[in-house]
C-alpha cells in the first residue's frame, strides 16, 4: 500500500472503528413484498439484478406480479465479508487499495482529504442497525441528513439509504446498497472546496465500476 494510502488510514482510524460489525458468513433469503405499482423490471433494478433472474429464482411464466405477493431477490445469499476482493477501475491521479480485511480505500493522491472507503458488510446485516451505526459514525462531523437517493446520479439509486453530514472543512455522504448481491457501505470523504465539483465525481464515476471476486 502507497505511503499515502497509509496516511490516510492512520488518519480515519479512531473513525472507522465507529463503523465496525460482525463480518461473518450468513445464509439470507432476500425477499420484497409486491406494492401496488411495482413491475419486474423497477424491483431488478432496485435490488441490481435482472428479471430473468426474478422470473428463473420465483419460477415465473410471464412477467405478470401481483401485489401483496413476496418474491425472492436471492435465495441464501452466502459470502464471508472479510474474504470478498473488491476491485474498480481507477482513473489518473488515484489510487485504490485494500485497508483491512473488508475495507478498502479509493484515494485522491494529490490531497488524502479525498477519498472513499469502500466497506463490505455482513449479508445478513441489519439496514435498520447498519443506518443507525452511519449516523453515529456521521454526527462526529456535524449535523446528518438524509437526502433523497433519486438525484439523476445513476450510483445513489436503489440506494437503501443516501446519508450526509458536513462541517466548516469537509463533508462526508454514506451510501449503503446491494451490488451484485453484496451489502456495501460507501463512505466518500471530501473537501469543502470548489476542486470537489472535479474530483468528487471522477471518484463516484470510478465506484460504479466496482466489481468483486
């Protein structure tokens, strides 16, 4: 790991701890109650998978649902958290790499106060716990908010969660969703500049191309 990525690290670490679970392997059935309005396709996207995969997983004839019915997203999802390698495709001027088991940072390399931790969390996890603990982690730096997940901004939709929170020097968003069938957390860190408005979505532009094996 670059001595910077190191530094940014050290920096975060009494931070990062507020941010810790039990990262251990679960079995998990993940299932959504039909709503009047929803339709195969608006639940793949909301869950990142497709609808042939509903259709395959619930044993679907046709794409006709019903509400008030339950359909299985991914039937005993199972990954041990720790052991999940995550990559993504990095522009010029940063670098990613991995931060502790689970963990791992993209950073800008000209300035460490840009960077996004990328956490991989428990299949099994509580969102309900997993929002709280982001809150928790997110009032250190000021006052948190929760801002809509359907900002044109492809990354924050079908978000469970879109969380904020800022001071006089920087802010920090929490962005917690399924990609792939993992539970990861985002944690983008950035200044209060006008460079944010360059940087910050070069780094959201890399996160969408995170893949894992």
């Amino acid at each position: 790991m670059k001595r910077s990525l190191l530094k940014t690290a050290a920096l975060t670490l009494g931070l990062t701890a507020m941010l810790g679970f039990n990262q251990t392997t679960h079995a998990a059935t993940i299932t959504h109650k039909i709503k009047k309005g929803d339709t195969l396709y608006s639940i793949a996207k909301k869950y990142q998978t497709t609808v042939a995969a509903l259709k395959k997983l619930n044993r679907l004839q046709s794409d006709k649902i019903y509400a008030g019915k339950t359909l299985i997203i991914s039937k005993d999802l199972n990954y041990d958290a720790m052991n999940v390698k995550v990559k993504l495709q990095t522009k010029t001027g940063f670098s990613f790499g991995l931060e502790e088991p689970g963990k791992y940072i993209l950073l800008y390399n000209k300035n460490g106060y840009y960077f996004t931790r990328i956490e991989v969390l428990d299949a099994n996890a509580k969102i309900s716990d997993v929002k709280a603990n982001s809150k928790l982690y997110l009032s250190s730096t000021g006052k948190v908010t929760e801002l809509k997940t359907d900002v044109g901004v492809p990354f924050y939709k079908n978000a469970y969660f879109f969380l904020h929170a800022h001071n006089a020097k920087f802010q920090q968003n929490i962005v917690v969703k399924r990609v792939d069938g993992k539970l990861v957390r985002f944690t983008i860190h950035f200044e209060n500049k006008e460079a944010s408005e360059g940087i910050t979505p070069q780094m959201i532009e890399m996160l969408q191309t995170i893949k894992f094996n």
